[in-house]
C-alpha cells in the first residue's frame, strides 16, 4: 500500500482511510477536544503525504510513522498556545500501570494519587507511559513513534516507571 501511494499520490487516500480513525483517537486523547483533534489529524495525514517520497520502512507499521508526526503536531500545538495537556486515564489503563509498578497492595492509594503523580513528570516520560501502558503499544512501535531504537525506549520506559515508583513511594 505504501509503495504505491509513493508511485501514485492519489492511493494515498487508502492510507488515510485505513489509520484515521487511529491517528484521530491518538491526537484528541492528548488534546481533548474533537475539532481540535480533526484538524491536528488534517494537518498529520498533509504532511504525511508530502513527506511519503522519503518514508523507508525500518521495521515498524506505516501507522507509527504517522503517530511520530501526530505526536510533533500536538507537541508543536501544545508549544504555540501554551496551554497544559492532561492526562486522560480511565479505571483499566491505571490499573495497567499500577499492576506493572507496585503489584496487588496499596491500589486504591495507587489510584488516588495517579493523576498528582503524572502531573509531576515532564511531557514527554508521559507520553512514554501513554503509548506503552494506555495504548499496549510495543517497545518497538514505541521507538518507532519517538525516534529512537528499541533498546533505548525500553530503558527511557523503566527509568520513567521506576521515577514514578519513587513518587508514588514519597508521597505514602
């Protein structure tokens, strides 16, 4: 499908229907609002059809390339009208996290004190925590999205769980 979108602009658009819904959903849960969210999504799958004659395959779905350049939009977006992004967590994902750094004790103090312990790291070790815990995303589509190897999204992961494990043990 790539390569003849690369060859013939106009089968393009079986890219874009393929990943919108995907590439939408990952935008508005960082943004939180859905016409803001559709135009981030316009403006991902616009760039992404200007940059395809240069997109090579390394290993990850076409779909991590365009979650790379979503998450630049929002980042860029979030830079420009300085506003603050919140972290939308619901019961399921939380308990993801919980279960991968503390383990059955202590959960409903865990689920208390999630979202003032989010607060307190810098955009971008959420974000880590948002592609692996609250959207199952692998290590390896984790460093395709962030640009990174593998090797090193794992060890940025476990340094930012163990960062949060400290949190969540400084405020007991």
């Amino acid at each position: 499908m790539v390569e003849r979108a690369q060859e013939r602009p106009a089968a393009f658009r079986y890219i874009y229907e393929a990943h919108f819904k995907d590439v939408f959903r990952f935008i508005y849960n960082r943004v939180g609002e859905a016409e803001l969210a559709k135009d981030i999504t316009q403006t991902v799958f616009v760039k992404a059809l200007q940059a395809l004659p240069r997109y090579k395959y390394r290993g990850a779905p076409i779909l991590s390339w365009l979650y790379r350049i979503a998450l630049n939009e929002c980042l860029d977006f979030f830079r420009k009208s300085k506003k603050s992004r919140e972290v939308v967590l619901d019961q399921e994902q939380a308990e993801a996290l919980y279960e991968e750094l503390i383990g059955t004790s202590q959960r409903e103090e865990w689920l208390e004190k999630l979202p003032d312990i989010l607060s307190q790291l810098k955009p971008d070790e959420v974000t880590f925590l948002e592609l692996r815990f609250f959207e199952s995303r692998s290590f390896r589509e984790v460093a395709a999205i962030q640009g990174m190897t593998e090797t090193n999204a794992k060890i940025k992961t476990y340094r930012i769980l163990e960062r949060v494990r400290k949190l969540f043990e400084t405020k007991a």
